[in-house]
C-alpha cells in the first residue's frame, strides 16, 4: 500500500509538473553523458512488453515524451514519423512514451492515444507510463516534449526539452550518428 500511495505521490508530482510546461520551442539541450544506463520494463500500446533492450536494437534511440493534451507534441509527431522511416532500422529508432496515460488505463484513454498516434502518422513504437519507466527516465522532466538521444548501451546522449521542426530534429540526429 504504501509503495503504490508514493508511486501515486510521484505520479501525480509529475503530472503538475508537464501540465504547466508544455513547450512550444526547444528551450534547452544538455549534452554529456550520463554514466549510468536507463533500465526499465514497460508496456506498448499494443500491450507487449517492452524493456530497456530496445536500446541494443539501433545505434541511436530518440525517445519523445509527450502528452494527449500537448498541441506542441501533437505538432510535431508527423515529421518525427517521417524520420522513423528515413533511416535504416539498425542506425536510427524513435520510441514515444505517452506521459499521461497509464498502463492499465481504461479502453477509452487508450483509444484516445492511438487516435492521435495515428492522425500524426507516428508509427513508431510509443510506451505507457508505468512506475519503472518513470524512475528510469522522466523523473526530471519538467516539460512535454522533451525527447532524450540514447545510445545502444542505454546511455543519455543528449537531452532536448521543447519541440523542433523535423528539419532541425535530423540534423540533431545526423550529428549524434557521425559521433
């Protein structure tokens, strides 16, 4: 009980926290990295298990936390679907975690997201938050979007909080490749 009381606690911090921050415009990149890889155990859309070995399946993995509420997000999703599709499979891969629906969430909700993921043309893979995901990846998100570049081995490349046109997203991507 009281582990899913401070889950809930977490959750609902975080919650406030994208709410008033939804981020037209890249407002900031912090580059470096991050000695410690993302571990984590999640559920797709689909409701497949998906773990932190996603990252081993490309050389580069942008992940772009967005929200069902975040026009932003909703912006920028049909060119970030586009480059899911520009580069081979083994470089390049695009992960989404929809940050405000839950696994477990009601048919209604999901319905929702896959509407939207679908009107963006965003095929690529996108999570359900769950409380490994969030202690692995969004503890410090302050903002949607904010998209994280990690490497095979799951470590943080580069961290952008806001959204970009798809123009300036592959430049970011070509340059973290060329590394």
């Amino acid at each position: 009980m009281r582990k899913m009381h401070t889950f809930c606690a977490a959750l609902l911090t975080v919650s406030i926290l994208l709410l008033s921050g939804c981020k037209d415009t890249a407002l900031r990149e912090n580059t470096g990295s991050s000695p410690a890889s993302i571990v984590f155990e999640a559920q797709d859309m689909e409701g497949n298990a998906v773990s932190s070995e996603i990252f081993s399946e490309a050389k580069l993995t942008m992940v772009n936390v967005w929200a069902t509420y975040c026009n932003p997000c909703l912006r920028e999703m049909p060119g970030l679907g586009e480059l899911a599709g520009e580069y081979a499979s083994d470089e390049f891969q695009i992960v989404g975690v929809i940050s405000d629906v839950l696994e477990g969430s009601d048919q209604r909700t999901l319905d929702y997201a896959a509407d939207l993921v679908e009107q963006t043309s965003a095929d690529y893979t996108h999570l359900l938050l769950n409380e490994s995901l969030y202690y692995a990846l969004l503890t410090d998100v302050s903002a949607v979007p904010t998209t994280f570049f990690i490497d095979e081995d799951g470590v943080i490349l580069d961290t952008v909080v806001g959204s970009m046109e798809k123009s300036a997203w592959e430049e970011k991507i070509n340059e973290l490749l060329e590394k």
